[in-house]
C-alpha cells in the first residue's frame, strides 16, 4: 500500500495541521484563524493570498476522511523527515488552541494526539 501523503510541500501539510487543530473543540472561532494566518506569513512567502490558502485548505480539510486523519499524518511526517523544528511546530499548533482564550478538552487530546505522533515520526 502507498503512503497516504496528499501535500506537496511540508508547509501546505502544516497549514492542514493548524487547520485541523483548529477545529478539534468543532468550533470555528475567528481567533484561531487569526493565528493561523499569522503563522503562514512564517510558512510562505508574501506573494502567496494567505485568504484564498487558508480557505482551500479548510474545504480541503472539510473533505477529507477524518478516520483516515490518522495515517495521512504518520505518513506524511516520514516522507517530510528532515530537521524540522519540532518544538516550534508544537508551540505554534498550542498557540492556535489557546487562541480563543479557552482550551476545551477535545483540543488538549488533539493536541496531545499529535505531539505523540510527531514525536514518533519526525
């Protein structure tokens, strides 16, 4: 079986990360998207429409099998394996759940979830 790796670039798969840890407490709150578009100026450079990428990132999310949510990240973190800033990756995915100024269990699982997953994988 192929792995299950669906972004070109690790930076459109960290854009999917902050969407996905965005919406663990299935809310949508304004805060949180703030703070993912604060983080892609990090991520692209400044030619890039951050509106029009978060929102095809976000349909692109809505979209996508949740159950197979699991195995795109593991997938993806083995094919992306370099020297990535782990500790700034976690940082910037809890900046995103604390946005909103509450941290609902849900997000802390999410968050949890992945900073095992990419612990493991990258």
């Amino acid at each position: 079986m192929s792995p299950m790796v669906i972004h070109k670039t690790f930076e459109d798969f960290l854009l999917f990360l902050y969407v996905h840890i965005s919406r663990a407490d299935s809310l949508y709150d304004p805060k949180e998207m703030d703070v993912i578009q604060e983080k892609m100026n990090g991520l692209y450079p400044s030619k890039i429409d951050f509106d029009k990428k978060l929102y095809i990132t976000l349909r692109e999310y809505k979209d996508f099998d949740k159950s197979k949510l699991q195995e795109l990240f593991k997938d993806t973190l083995k094919q992306f394996r370099t020297s990535k800033d782990k500790e700034k990756i976690l940082a910037d995915l809890a900046d995103i759940v604390s946005a909103d100024g509450k941290v609902q269990t849900a997000e802390t699982n999410a968050l949890a979830a992945l900073k095992q997953t990419i612990d493991l994988y990258l």
